[in-house]
C-alpha cells in the first residue's frame, strides 16, 4: 500500500507525558509547553486529564491549565486541546473550563480497567455512554482511545480481536476516532500491522490512530509499519515524555521529534516545523533538568564541542 500523503500528529506529551513525572510541573511551565507546541503547527494537543487528584496528582491542575492556555493571546488558530474524561463528574468540570473535546479511555485488558480506572471493561463502557451522550448534546467531538492492544502488563498478550471489539464499541458509541495504545511498549511491526487490521475490519481505518510507548525501542518502526496498512493519525509525546501510572516500567510515548524526522524523511507533509518543535522540546527538557529522551531532539539540539 502506498504510504499516506498527510498525516495528523495528536501531542500527547502535556498529558500522557507529564502525568508520569515524578516531580509536579508548574501549571505556568505547562501552559509555556503547551503554547511552544502550538507554535510548531501541531493542531491536537492533549492537555490534560480530568481525573481523580488521588489517582493522578499530576494532573489536579487540569483546569487552570486548560483556562489559561484557551486564554492566551499565543493560542493559534485551528488548534484543538481535547482532555481526558474517565466520568461524566470530569466530563463536567472539563466543559466547565472550557474544553471543546474530550477524550475517554477503554482498555481491551480486564485487569488493566480494574487498576487504571477501578471497574472492569463493561461498567467502563456504561460510563463511557454517558459521557458521549452528554456531549454530542453540546456537540462536544470524543476520541476514544483503547489501551494494551498488543499486551497487557498483568494479563500478557491481548488478542486483536478483543481489541478490535472494544474498538467497535466506543466507534458505535460516537467517538469520531479510535487511538490504539501500546500501553507497555511491547508490540513489534507485525504483531502491531495484524492488531490495526483486525481493527480496521470494523471501524474505518481513518477514524484510526497509533499510540505507541517506546518501551523496548519499536515505537518508530511501529509508526512506520503502521503508515505501510495505511494508518495515518498517530499520538506522539515531546521529547518522548511519558508512561502511564498503571503499568510501572512502561517508558513514554513515541517523541514527536523522531516522528516528524521521520515523516520528513518520506516526504510525508504533517504541517509541522522542525526547529519550532525543537523549542518546545528544549524548553521542557530544561524545566525537568534532563535530556529529552528523542534522538532527533539531541541529535539536532546538540551544540559543537558539547560531549553529546
Ligand atoms: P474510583 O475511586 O473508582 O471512583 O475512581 P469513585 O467514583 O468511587 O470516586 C473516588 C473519589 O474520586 C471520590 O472522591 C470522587 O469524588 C473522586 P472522595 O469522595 O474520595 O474525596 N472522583 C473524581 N475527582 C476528580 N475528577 C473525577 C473524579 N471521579 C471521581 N473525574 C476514577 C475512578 C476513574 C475516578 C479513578 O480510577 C481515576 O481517576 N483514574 C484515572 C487513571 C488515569 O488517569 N490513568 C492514566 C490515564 S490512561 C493512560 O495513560 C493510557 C493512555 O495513554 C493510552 C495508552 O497508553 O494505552 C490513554
Ligand atoms: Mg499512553
């Protein structure tokens, strides 16, 4: 199959990247993020998660977050910041502070809904429901994502077809489109080719999008191997940011830096900007006192006569 002409970059990195740090990151340091990131062309950026404080401390500051960056006088055009959902009680206050897309989170692992979200699969997609009931009533677009679609790290391997099902549910729920997580990093290009092709024998394959940790180094050839079945959406993280609470040891999401390199590479347009991005990557490498993990960012970040 030919390679997609255009690809859209979801930025995950303010959300799936920084809820997995250690430290707290000041609300002003996300919002500083969050505006470099719209500079650099990304049209989605995923900013913040209205979830349990207790769950998730990193992510308490969702709100002010999501005020200030839909009030500052930086924000461009077109750009959409859609925040993580898990009940209609985030859902609410996630409307309340403005969000204009919100995003709700299914696993196709039983053990894996009980420990993130403390229900299993079933009462998470009765959840669900209401959530998109509620917001189609204010036209409010949700994505869906669907976690350990290669493996779970408590159950092992996860069948595509237990993937594709949960898939098709939150497709006939409403959402618009349906992101595919690696949660723990695990997959490798076939097994990740076999599970999009199960999926996209019920939900449209454009309504599909990859979202791969890099746990063992195979998230770029996984978005490569995804480009090959025709995929053409994938969520990525700044500097590689990243991991998730609920699966320890799981590294972060695959860096929007080496998937735009690569895109680049292919000539592939995704209307973003290299040294723009390079910024935003800089910028939150400093704040948290380390490299990024990208190698596109060191590579093209590191200065002459520097030991890099
Ligand atoms: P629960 O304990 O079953 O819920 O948690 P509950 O209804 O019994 O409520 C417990 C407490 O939480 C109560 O407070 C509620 O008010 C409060 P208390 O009375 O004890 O003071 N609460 C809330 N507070 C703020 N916002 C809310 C909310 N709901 C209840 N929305 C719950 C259920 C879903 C809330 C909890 O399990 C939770 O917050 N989980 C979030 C886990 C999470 O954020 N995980 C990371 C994101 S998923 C991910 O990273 C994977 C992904 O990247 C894809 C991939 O890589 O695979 C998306
Ligand atoms: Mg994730």
């Amino acid at each position: 199959m030919e390679l997609p002409a255009r690809v859209k970059l979801v930025e995950v990195g303010p959300r799936d990247g920084l809820q997995n740090e250690p430290q707290i990151v000041p609300t002003r340091v996300k919002v500083g993020l969050i505006e470099r990131l719209g500079d650099a062309g990304l049209s989605a950026i995923e900013v913040g998660a209205f979830v349990s404080p207790q769950w998730v401390p990193q992510m308490a500051d969702s709100g002010e977050v999501l005020r200030a960056v839909l009030a500052s006088p930086r924000r461009r055009p077109g750009v959409s910041f859609p925040v993580l959902t898990p009940n209609l009680r985030g859902f609410d206050a996630a409307v309340e502070a403005g969000a204009r897309e919100v995003a709700i989170f299914a696993a196709a692992s039983e053990s894996f809904s009980q420990k993130n979200i403390n229900c299993s699969v079933n009462e998470s997609l009765k959840r669900f429901a209401a959530v998109v009931d509620s917001a189609s009533a204010l036209e409010i677009p949700v994505r869906g994502y669907v976690s350990c679609v290669i493996a779970c790290p408590y159950e092992g391997r996860i069948a595509p077809q237990k993937v594709a099902a949960v898939a098709q549910r939150l497709f006939e729920m409403g959402c618009h489109e349906i992101s595919l997580g690696d949660t723990i990093g695990v997959g490798t290009p076939v097994r990740v080719q076999q599970m999009i092709e199960a999926c996209a024998a019920v939900v449209p394959l454009d309504r599909l999008a990859g979202h791969y940790h890099d746990t063992f180094g195979m998230a770029i050839a996984n978005v490569y191997a995804s480009l090959e079945v025709g995929m053409a959406v994938f969520d990525s993280s700044i500097g590689g940011l990243g991991g998730c609470p609920y699966a320890l040891g799981a590294s972060g999401n695959v860096a929007t830096e080496d998937v735009l390199f690569l895109l680049q590479g292919l000539g592939i347009d995704s209307g973003m900007d290299m040294t723009a991005l390079l910024i935003a990557s800089d910028y939150i490498a400093q704040h948290l006192g380390r490299q990024p993990a990208a190698k596109a960012a060191r590579a093209l970040l590191a200065k002459p006569g520097s030991d890099e």
